[in-house]
C-alpha cells in the first residue's frame, strides 16, 4: 500500500542534482568539471537554455542594465516623498543585488572553460539527454 502513495507523489529535489549532472557529463566526454564549465543540458528548464560564453555574456549585460535602472529607481524613490511600498522595494534591490554577481560568475566560469577546452584541444558535445539514473 506504501508503494502506491508514493507512485503518486512527486519526487523530491534531489540536492545537488545539477552539480552531479556536471559531474556525469564531464568524466562521459573526458573533460575535468573546470573544463565542463556551467550545465549544457536542459533538464528542469521550459525554454533551451544559453550556456555560451558568449550567450552568458549577453544575459550578464543585460542583467546589469536592468538591474541599474532598478537601482537608479531605488534612488528617486529614496530622495522623493517617501516610500510607498517597502516589501517591493527590498525585494527589488535584493533581486538587483543578487543576479548580477551571479550572472558576471556564471560568465566568467564558462569564458574559463571554453579557454582551457580550446588550450587542450578539447570539443564539448552538448548532452543529448538527461541523466535519469535511480541512484540520483
């Protein structure tokens, strides 16, 4: 009876699910994680994902730019009459403050893989599917 509930229920997220994703596709194509970079396969996501360098790029400019229109909004709403609603400006500076680093990081991990894949004459072959082995 066990067995049945738990055919029902949806599996748990499994902690460091896609650093282990990492792992697998790394030592598969004999590459180092360094050399991997940031994950390449599209497990968990709607849309195909950007993980070039040069896509990574892209989306770590235009996060900046975003995120500096947010802050210069932050600014005019702080010197003006006040505050109207605290919850969405904390949460819009917090957002502004966190996705920038890690865009710029995930940028620069995968600018430094490509650049030791490209100094050992390594390719990359995309994942073509998602790891479902039952021991992760």
């Amino acid at each position: 009876m066990s067995d049945k509930t738990s055919e029902n229920q949806p599996p748990a997220r499994r902690k460091g699910y896609y650093r282990r994703q990492i792992e697998h596709e790394a030592a598969k194509q004999g590459l180092t994680v360094e050399e991997y970079g940031v994950y390449k396969g599209d497990a968990g996501s709607a849309v195909k994902p950007v993980n070039s360098a040069g896509g990574l790029l892209f989306l770590a400019v235009l996060i900046s730019l975003f995120s500096a229109v947010v802050v210069g909004a932050a600014i005019i709403l702080l010197s003006g009459e006040g505050v109207t609603n605290w919850v969405e400006f904390v949460v819009g500076c917090t957002i502004a403050l966190v996705l920038v680093p890690t865009s710029w990081a995930y940028y620069f991990k995968e600018r430094k893989a490509a650049r030791l894949r490209k100094a050992a004459g390594k390719t990359l072959q995309p994942p073509t599917r998602r790891s479902s082995r039952p021991d992760w």
